[in-house]
C-alpha cells in the first residue's frame, strides 16, 4: 500500500505536466535490485508487489537515526518483517487498477520452510541464510546482501503461489516512506467512527474526521490491537487511508512546485527499491489517464481470523483455491475490460439455491454478491433436478447480467432456463463451488489442524479512490 502510494505520488507530476527530467530525477533516485525471478505471465496486465517493509534501515542500507526510529515508534530489535503485503493489478491499457491485500498473518507454504505466516517469508527466509552464509566464512556485508536477497524471492514466490499470479514487478517501502511521502502531500485526512488509545501502535485519536501527519498517520495504519477484527480492520485503514491518499495525490497542484517536488524526490530515493527490469516511465506513461475512481482496493478471502495451529501458533487462516479463484476473477474483470459501458451490478437481482448440502452456503454467496453491489433476490435450498456442478442460470446463455453474476463467482458456466424470465438470474451451487463466500463458512482445511471458534469473515465491498472524503472506519 506504501508502495502503491508513492508510484501514484510520481504519475500526478506525470498528469499536472511537470518536466519529465524532474520525474527521470526522482526516479533515478531510487535504489535498484535484481535477480527476484520475476515475470514469465502473459495475463494481459502488469503485476506489481508492493510489500511495506518494517525495517531499521532506510532503502541503501543505512540505520535510521535515534530520532527517526523514535519518530516511527520503531525500537531497537533487528528484524525484517513485511507489514505490508499488496498484489496490484494493472491492465496494459492503463485504464484501471486493483490493489489485492493479503493479510500480514496468513498461514501459506513458505518456500524451504514450509508452513508459516506469509510476513515471515522474507525476514524468515533472511536470517536462515545469513546464518549460512556466515557460516561458509562470507563477510557480513555480503551475507546481509545476499540473504535480503533470497528473502524478497521467497516473498514473491510465497505470493505467487497463494494467489496464482505471476508477479511482474517489485516495490519495496519502508516505515520511514510512509511517514516521509504522508507529509510530503501535507498529510491526509481520515475519519474514525470511535476514539482509540491503543500505546502500542502510538494510535490515540478522537472520533471524527481529522487530518494526520506522517507519524500519526503510521500509528493510524498499524494499529490492530483493541480493533474488532483485528488485523482485518488494519488492512481496512490501511485501504481507506491509501484511498483517500491516492485520490488527494492524483488531484493535487502543490505536487507540481519545485519544493513539493524536492521532499517527494528525498522521501522517495531514501525509502523506495524497485526491481532494475522496471521501466517506470514507460510505465506512467500508461497511466496518464487514471483517476481515482479507477483505483481500487481489495482483500483476499478468509475463512478464519483466529485459527490455531497444532503447534498453538494464532494465524489468519486461508484457503488457497479459494484465493486463486477470488483473484483470478479480480484479474478477469480488470484484464478483460472492453470500451463498452461497464455493467452496473445493483440492476442485477440475483436469487441463490444451495445444492451443496453444506449448510448457510447459499447466504454466504448473496452477502458476497451483496458485497459486489448485486442485489440479493431468493436465498434458499434448491429444488430442481439434480446438480453435480455449479451454474449460473439465465433465460438466454448470452445475457450480460448473468455474465456478470459468472464472473464475480470466479467465472463459473451460464446455462439456459427457459422456464426463466429474460431479466431473471439465478446461481445453483453444487458441493464443487469453491468461489467468493464459499470461504466464508471456514470449510476447508489443508493444515491437518481445525478450529472450534472458527470466525467466518464475508468479503467487503471494494474501496475505491474517487470517493468524495474519507470513508470513516474502525
């Protein structure tokens, strides 16, 4: 999310008609790396992770200051851990944008190390191969090199294989950036629904909308402590928050006077690393025409917050079919768009019948459209002939309205119904459907392990970048 912020902080210079040598400037600032074994998808799109970095060095390596660290609420513990997971979708065309959170705690398969939190891939990854190199007699500055390294390849390949995308390009930012980009657009405005004082995040914040600095915007974006849903309502500030940031930036003139852009280039080339394959201005280039409205933010499904492991390890509990199909169905809404006009989903009434016979599927799935902007019709227990797949079914195989229920299901088939009314739409889900609010029931279990208090969480609605003020949240 950090990272998406400040690649949007140099495309408003790119729209406002800043000198395009300023922009080579400030790119050229950025600290470049390679060998992350990206690429190999041809989706019709360019895939970004964008990973928030809780480091104790700045972009080159250099430690923070005493005051710095105290600025971030930081300590003195050594430690890589990504805060910040973010897949950002972005079709060739330029035209739009989808940022995927992945919950910092989910538990994944871990290149070489197996099961584990997916934040713990690179730091994990890190330090396992810093010690062995050190081991092998290689110097200290050559082992953190390369052990960084090995760690930000098992974090793409972790990310890779949870969502089945293949990631294009790497943007790496760490805590200091946040606070250095947030006041360097003169801070944002948030709005809370309650008072929060929770000292270990530093959040302490009245209820209302109010405008934050860069560290109280940090403490706002990392608390998770004392909220309902814990890490979940920290990727929700963390959205809104980004939101309301990308929508300020994509609309801002200060961003187009030499001071403006001296503390955005600073802020930029001492936080930021990007992979050296990335063309940036090529890049802006297609983005040139992107509002915020265009921009939206997404979370993958979860089907447990409070899952424990056999080893009485608290992880956010995710089922990877279910995440691919989740994906997959975000990247073929965004890879597919035509220049026709986009289908709007609250013309579109949507019955539900279980087939299943796994309980409550049916209600899942309606909250899930629901969450999508469809309107819910019937929601019960199926009566028809016997089903062994699921299916969208519509008077006509060709109707729009039914595509678009498919699509937002992870893509599943449209069958005709002639005993159906041409404006009719409704979904069958067999025991095969695995799509969005299937995970929701927290029915699936590759861990070998379970949980008795298991806390089902429907999808959100998506947030998006064009909205008139900030969303006012948890």
């Amino acid at each position: 999310m950090r990272g998406f912020a400040a690649i949007l902080a140099v495309v408003v210079l790119v729209i406002t008609g800043f000198a395009w040598h300023s922009v080579d400037s400030l790119i050229s600032n950025i600290e470049r790396i390679g060998n992350l074994g990206l690429g190999g998808g041809r989706d019709g799109a360019v895939d970004i992770l964008l990973v928030g970095v809780d480091s104790r060095t700045d972009a080159h390596g250099n430690p923070l200051s005493d005051r710095e660290r105290a600025l971030l609420h930081a300590g003195d513990e050594v430690g890589t851990n990504t805060d910040t997971i973010v897949l950002i979708r972005v079709p060739n065309d330029g035209r739009s944008a989808t940022a995927i959170s992945i919950p910092r705690d989910s538990y994944v398969d871990i290149p070489d190390l197996g099961k584990g939190k997916i934040n713990s891939a690179y730091g994990a990854t890190k330090e396992t191969q810093r010690l062995k190199l050190m081991n092998q007699g290689v110097t200290e500055a050559d082992a953190d090199k390369q052990s960084t390294q090995a760690g930000r390849q098992a974090l793409i390949k972790s990310v890779a294989n949870l969502t089945g995308i293949s990631v294009d390009h790497y943007a790496e930012v760490s805590l200091l950036g946040f606070v250095l980009l947030t006041d360097a657009v003169g801070g944002v405005e948030v709005c809370l629904n309650n008072p929060v004082d929770e000292w270990m995040s530093g959040a302490d914040f009245p209820a209302g909308r109010q405008r934050l600095d860069g560290p109280s915007a940090l403490s706002f974006v990392r608390q998770r402590h004392n909220l309902p849903r814990g890490d979940l309502d920290r990727i929700v500030r963390q959205q809104v928050f980004m939101a309301q940031l990308v929508g300020q930036v994509l609309n801002a003139k200060t961003l187009g006077n030499p001071g403006k852009m001296k503390q955005l280039s600073d802020a930029v080339g001492r936080t930021v690393v990007l992979d050296d394959d990335w063309d940036v201005l090529a890049f802006l280039q297609q983005l040139q025409d992107l509002s915020g409205g265009q921009v939206k933010f997404e979370t993958i499904p979860v089907t447990d917050l409070n899952f424990m492991t056999n080893s009485g390890e608290s992880v956010v509990k995710v089922d990877p079919k279910a995440v691919k199909t989740y994906v997959g169905s975000l990247v073929d809404e965004k890879a597919t768009e035509s220049d026709e006009p986009a289908l709007d989903p609250a013309t579109v009434s949507v019955s539900v019948y279980n087939a299943s016979g796994v309980g409550g599927l049916a209600g899942q799935v309606a909250q899930a459209l629901s969450g999508k902007g469809f309107h819910e019709g019937l929601v019960g227990n199926y009566t028809g002939p016997s089903v062994t797949s699921s299916r969208v079914l519509a008077a006509n195989t060709s109707d729009a309205k039914a595509k678009a229920v498919a699509k937002a299901l992870g893509g599943l088939p449209v069958l005709a119904d002639a005993t159906l009314s041409p404006d009719s739409v409704s979904v069958v889900l067999a025991s095969d459907y695995s799509g969005p609010g299937s995970a929701a029931g927290g029915i699936f279990d590759f861990s070998g392990t379970s949980s008795a208090t298991a806390t089902p969480v429907p999808p959100a609605p998506p947030i998006d970048a064009g909205q008139n003020g900030p969303k006012c949240v948890n």
